[in-house]
C-alpha cells in the first residue's frame, strides 16, 4: 500500500514537473515553448494586431505595445518575410517578449531567431538572459527574404529568463523589430587537439539551424569567444559573419562552414595558445557556397605579424582552393583573423550580401 502511494505521489510530481513552464527548454535542441508562435492568442486577447494582456501570447510574457502579425503583404503597402512560419510578433516602443526556461548551470546556450527591422533603419533588438545582454543592430539587411540570427549566453542558474526587447523609440508607437521564430542549443565547448592548435576548426560546433533556414544563420557583431554562438570563435567586427550548413550551400568539409558576408566589416578571429618564437603553419580552405556570390574574392588572413592575401575567382557555382601561412609565435597568445578584403553580392540578387567561404582551419607546429 505504501509502494502504491508513493508510485502516485512520484506520477504527479513528475507530472507537474512535465507541465510546468520551464519543461520544453530542457530539450537539447529546438523551439521554445510556441517559440514559432503559431499557437494562436485567444480572440478576446487580441485588438486588431494588438495583444491585450501581460500574457495575451501563450507561453510568453509580454510588456508594452506588442502585435500579433501574419507574414507578407500589410496595410499602407509594407511587405513583412516570416520564413518560419506564418505569425510572428512585432515590438512597439520598448516593448518586450519574455520567457522563463530550465537550463542546466555553467553550459553554453544558442538562441536562435528570425529577426528584421520593419520601419525605420536603425532598429535595434536587444537579446538578454540576465547578467548578459547584447544589442543587435538590424539597418543591415543580409536578405531580402528576413534574417536569422544567433546569440550566445552561459548559464548562471537552472532557471533563466529569456527577454527580446526593443529599446528604441519611433515616431510611430507600431514600428519595431519583427520576431518570426526562436529556439534553443546547447553547445559543447570545443578544445583543441595534439594534430590542431584550433577549436572548432570545421565549424561544426554551432547553433541550431531554424527548419526553412535556407540563408544561413547570422552571428551578430562582437562576439567574445566564452559565450559565442560559434564555440570557440570571436566575431570581432562590427557586421555580422554567416553561419552555413552543407544542406543549403556548398560547404568544403564536414556539415558547416562560415560566409564572410560583409568585406572587411565581418571579421572572425580566435585567440590561440603557443610558445614564443616558435613556427607554426596556418592552412584553411576557402571558396564560394554555390549561392550566386560571385566575383573576384579575397581572404585576408592573420597570425600575430603574418599576413597573406589569398585570391579567389569565384562564379558563384561553387568550388574552392585551399591556403597556408607560415609565422612565428611572438608571444604566449596568438591571435588568428580571417576576412573578407571585398564586398559582394548575389548574381540574381544584389539587395542581399555574401561572401567567400572559410572552412577548415588548422594550425600546426613546424617540427625541425
């Protein structure tokens, strides 16, 4: 009889656990709780576009003028991409979209999400899981058809509270940055081996790639390597670097790579152990991801000193070519750099950016 009742009390307790707000986040990989907000708000929650209510949006919590919205042509002759899906939200003035998830403490977290500016051109949209937040400028649109971007955080506690807000405020209250879908990966912080000297060399360590994200995945500006969405990397510029996957682009090794997207504006860099006056070997591979970039490319690459321009005539078919720098280590740290010396654009699309391909990585010491 004992047995019986604690079977009971441990079923609702677990069914309470299973129930609770915070339960879909523990999956390893995939969307929030209605993180694609097709789980529609009940129509006395709605006014027009308007959500009416602190928790008018199921499984959110929302501050502030905040629109409920179905992707593609809108009143006054605006036209809204919603890639993943049909709805999304749209942030008024200093409104805010909010959710409580489990983690697990200490492991880095990707969030990732479709986001683009609606009105004006400085929009910005502020991503935090407190203590850490970061701004991500929009006026730059990658893609005609919406972005999608990641951003990385560590976990301080088992709880956290996921926020997207938008600081600005525009002459007209409805303008803002447009949310089309948000999920979640947990990523494992590479470590570099006896044959490399690189974390995460082949960019297969990365954040989720949303289902129908056949642009790529944006990792915003100034991304410090502890809680980047790209382990290991550093987005140091003042643009964004694209992450890509071999599904939709042609990928030189392995399942990923990264497109530097924006000339000399989208630098990515890591910061290397090695031991003063000795020589190393710098190779990578670059190319072109079959996506229409076309044009005479350059890479730029950096080690401490050393530096090597590497040529690439790229037809936007795909293809790519592989590259070595030789350096001497100067110090106990060494930092690597790569990118882009020209901008570029799709052959049949000139409103959105791209670039050449970089891929495998690697740095070896030169045995004598």
């Amino acid at each position: 009889m004992v047995a019986h009742s604690l079977s009971i009390v441990l079923a609702l307790g677990l069914l309470l656990l299973l129930s609770g707000p915070a339960f879909a986040a523990k999956y390893f990989e995939g969307y929030l709780p209605n993180g694609d907000f097709e789980e529609l708000p009940k129509p006395t929650n709605l006014k027009k576009t308007v959500l009416v209510g602190k928790h008018a949006l199921p499984k959110w919590e929302i501050n502030g003028f905040v629109e409920f919205i179905a992707g593609g042509p809108q009143p006054g002759g605006m036209f809204f991409p919603v890639s993943h899906g049909v709805h999304a939200i749209r942030l008024g003035n200093e409104a805010s979209i909010s959710q409580t998830i489990t983690v697990k403490p200490g492991a880095l977290y990707a969030l990732t999400f479709g986001a683009s500016r609606t009105c004006a051109q400085d929009e910005v949209l502020r991503v935090s899981v407190p203590p850490q937040s970061g701004d991500l400028p929009l006026q730059t649109l990658y893609d005609i058809n919406g972005d999608t971007y990641a951003w990385g955080f560590r976990a301080k506690t088992n709880i956290v509270t996921v926020t997207f807000h938008n600081p600005g405020v525009q002459e007209d209250p409805a303008c803002g940055p447009l949310i089309d879908a948000v999920a979640i990966k947990e990523l494992y912080p590479p470590m570099p081996t006896r044959d490399n000297l690189v974390k995460n060399p082949g960019f297969e360590e990365g954040p989720h790639r949303l289902v129908n994200t056949t642009n790529g995945v944006l990792l915003p500006p100034r991304q410090e390597d502890l809680t980047s969405p790209l382990p290991g990397w550093i987005i140091e510029s003042l643009k964004a670097v694209k992450f890509i996957d071999a599904k939709h682009f042609n990928v030189p090794y392995g399942h990923a790579a990264v497109e530097l997207v924006a000339g000399r504006e989208s630098a990515i860099a890591q910061i290397l152990r090695t031991v003063p006056n000795k020589e190393y070997n710098l190779t990578f591979t670059i190319g072109d991801a079959k996506n229409g970039c076309h044009g005479s490319m350059r890479v730029e690459a950096f080690a401490g000193k050393d530096t090597v321009a590497v040529p690439f005539e790229s037809k936007g078919k795909g293809g790519f070519k592989s590259a070595s720098l030789k350096f001497k280590a100067i110090a106990a740290r060494t930092r690597i750099t790569f990118f882009s010396t020209f901008y570029h654009t799709k052959i049949n699309d000139f409103g959105s950016l791209c670039g050449p391909v970089l891929d495998e990585v690697r740095v070896l010491s030169i045995r004598f």
